[in-house]
C-alpha cells in the first residue's frame, strides 16, 4: 500500500501564523507543540508501519518538510500549482517509474493535515482491501456527520457493497454534492449522507491511464516536463466524479478539518501560547510569537495571534472570514521561515536594509553560497560555528561580526545550537538571491 499525503496551500485562514510558506499543517500548535503534518506523518506509521509515504508538495514547502520529518521523506515536487489531479497524477508516475511501484498496487492520497484519532487511520486499510479485491475501482472514506455543515462535500450511499470480510462495512456511492447550504446538508444528512473526507484509493495503473489519456508521457521525468499541459483541475471533478465503481467506508470517530481559527482553537492543548496574560477572559485563545507580551483582560469568544506577519484579533465566529482580509494585503512577504537547517524571522525592513534572525540547529549548515545584490553583516548572539569565507575557515562565538561582501562565497556550519542577526543591505532583498555552490 503506498500513501501519498497533499501538502499544498498556504493556510491564509490561519494568517498571520500561516503564510504560502508556512502553511497551517506546520504550525506547531497542537498537543506536545506537533504540527499537523508531523502528528499525521506519525499515526500513518503507528496505524499501517508497511506502508510507504510519499508527500506531493511545492518548493517552497520542502524544507519544512525535511525540517520536521526529516531529510529521507519522498517528495513529489510540482513545478507548479495545478490542483489536486495533476498532484495527484504525478505522484502516481513517481512512484511508478522512480519507486517501481506495480500498476495494480493500491494508492490511497489524503491531505497531510486531518486531525483525527488513530481509528481513522485504520480505515486506510479498509480501502486497500476493496481496491485490491476488486471490489470497487475507487474507495473513499465517509465521515458520519454530527451537525450540517456548508464547509463539506457530502457522500450519498447506495447499497451495501460485498467487501468479502466483516471487519468493516462498504457502500456504494449514488452521487456527490459539493459543499451545499446548511438547510440542504440537512436534508442530505436524512438520506444517510456522509461528509467527504478528501480520501482517495485506486490501483495505480487507473490513474496512470487517466493521466495518459490527457497527456503522452513514457515517466515520471517527461510528466514533469510537461507539467503545465495537465489539465488545471481537482481529483474530485477529473476522477470521482466519472467513476461509476466507487465506494465508501464510514467512519464515525474523530475527524475535524482543521481550515479556521475557530475550528484550530478548540483542539489547541493550552488557551495561551507565548508569552501571554489573561485576566478575566473567556474562550479567548491567545498565540503569541514575538518577544514582546500580549495582556488579555475581559475579552470573550476571541482569538489573537501575533507573528513577525502581523497580528489578528477576531472573534472566533467572525474568523473563518479571514481569507479575503488577508488576499489584499498586497506584495506582503513571508517575515517567518522554516528551514531544514532552522529557522529565521525579519525584524525589521526598509528601502535600503533588512534584518533578521536566525537558528540554525546544531550539526546543520547553511550551503556554501553568494549574492549578487546586497551586503551582510553577522553578529553571533549565541553558540559556536564554522564559518568558511571564501578560502578562509574559521571559528565563531558570541560576539563576533562578520562581514560579508556580496559577491563573497561563504557557509556556516553550526557546532552547538547558533543564532545570529543577519543584517543585508543593499536595493534588492529577495530570497532568491542566493547562487548555491555545493
């Protein structure tokens, strides 16, 4: 069984903690400070230990990534953004072509971040068993509605399908309808409807044809190539939708979509995070990233988050209209990276200067590297490094500056835990102005 997980998106309903590229499966926030991806990552382990993960993701995801799974995770890199088929296509032909993964082998694909109990992730199994019986060309998992909801797809079933074992129940699927008005997801909820959890199994070599029959390709290699000639469409309308064997597995524990703040606050393991104080303040959630202290007195039904993007203060039901807000703040750059070596934040930035700070963890390393368009100046505040200089290579501590001229080739390989502000100066201050060397 191979899973593919969905890693896309960039979380604007959960600004200013989440950004294009910190999106809200990174964020570490729920119970032991995990993230979404990495709580999901580790029950797909415990739950199915056979199976092989692979993550379809963008560039600017993957070293967080790597970050918080660590450098041996299979990635599917989309050049670019094209919904879920074509992600999903491409997965398919990576793990056909550079995995040797049988066409008749089952493929499950589902988002990185459910928040959902192990049970859920045991259903998996359930959906290898009808897909590799034959008994349906498509399984998906239905989730038993508690209360209507617009924000959902739902499921309508037919009749019970021979699933050829009775550890698990199956149904077959007599249509789809896509995120309907409350008073409609009532009525659907009557029919015996379930909520679409966004959950896909086949055989591989079924959506391989599919991909095919939209573009010729012989590998993994040439589907990449021809990226942007996929058409730009979700799973949901290239695939299910036209599917006429399909299945669906319900499933009746916990499973939230964790998309707003309102949905995010109540799974949240403390009302305050940072460096907070409350006073005479209820259903308030307070997550608060800067240095500076967040005071909270005689609030209610409210969330506030601070990070180096900004700061929010809403009430929770007025929240999950964040998004629009946050498409028009116009050429606003991420001020908060993860990176697979650390982490930096900006602290300040004008015409002619900007100022970070960074992490970066013991044993990791920036690469060996230039720039074309601006100055650096390092002021080690913490920890020992290795600093390499064009030729020369030496040993750094707190207090040491450096001066890096652009042009000049330079890496720093941290022996204990580093940080240092980075202060650039220059006209231009894009991260792209980077030429790695190693």
């Amino acid at each position: 069984m191979q899973i593919v997980l969905l890693s896309g998106g960039s979380g604007k309903r959960l600004w200013p903690l989440s950004n294009d590229v910190r999106s809200k499966q990174f964020l570490k926030i729920l119970e032991g400070r995990q993230s979404m991806v990495q709580r999901v990552y580790a029950q797909i382990k415990e739950t199915n230990p056979d199976a092989e993960i692979t993550i379809a993701t963008n560039a600017m995801q993957v070293d967080s990534i790597k970050s918080q799974l660590g450098g041996n995770v299979n990635i599917v890199l989309e050049p670019a953004r094209r919904d879920t088929f074509p992600a999903i296509a491409l997965a398919c032909a990576f793990l056909a072509s550079e995995k040797n993964v049988k066409e008749n082998e089952t493929v499950i694909c589902l988002p990185c971040d459910p928040y959902a109990d192990n049970d859920f992730f045991l259903v998996l199994k359930s959906l290898d068993d009808l897909v590799k019986n034959d008994a349906a060309n498509l399984a998906l998992i239905g989730i038993k509605p508690h209360s209507p909801a617009s924000k959902y797809g739902y499921i309508v079933p037919c009749a019970q399908i021979n699933a050829k074992t009775d550890s698990f129940k199956a149904y077959g699927v007599s249509r789809f309808a896509e995120k309907p008005e409350e008073e409609k997801a009532a009525l659907l909820i009557k029919e015996g409807a379930y909520w679409n959890s966004g959950v896909f199994a086949f055989k591989l070599g079924n959506v391989l044809e599919i991909a095919k029959s939209s573009v010729e390709f012989a590998d993994y290699k040439e589907l990449y190539a021809k990226y942007n000639e996929l058409e730009k469409i979700s799973f949901d309308y290239k695939v299910v939708e036209k599917e006429k064997r399909i299945a669906v597995v319900p499933y009746s524990g916990k499973w939230t979509d964790i998309g707003t703040w309102q949905s995010l606050a109540h799974e949240m393991p403390d009302t305050a995070l940072g460096n907070v104080t409350k006073h005479n303040a209820h259903n308030a959630f307070v997550v608060n990233e800067l240095d500076v202290p967040v005071i909270v007195m005689g609030l209610k039904d409210i969330v506030i988050a601070a990070s180096p993007d900004g700061i929010l203060a809403a009430d929770l039901n007025e929240s999950s209209g964040l998004k629009p807000l946050v498409d028009k703040l116009k050429n606003a750059r991420p001020m908060y990276e993860e990176r697979r070596w650390g982490e930096y934040a900006v602290l300040s930035m004008d015409e002619h200067s900007l100022v970070k700070h960074l992490f970066i963890a013991a044993g990791k390393s920036i690469s060996y590297q230039l720039h074309k368009y601006r100055d650096e100046v390092w002021v080690i505040t913490a920890g020992e490094g290795i600093l390499t200089l064009d030729d020369d290579v030496k040993n750094v501590k707190a207090g040491d500056v450096i001066k890096i001229n652009r042009g000049q080739k330079h890496k720093i390989v941290a022996v204990t835990d580093l940080q240092f502000k980075e202060v650039q100066l220059g006209d231009k201050f894009d991260e792209n102005d980077i030429e790695r060397l190693d």
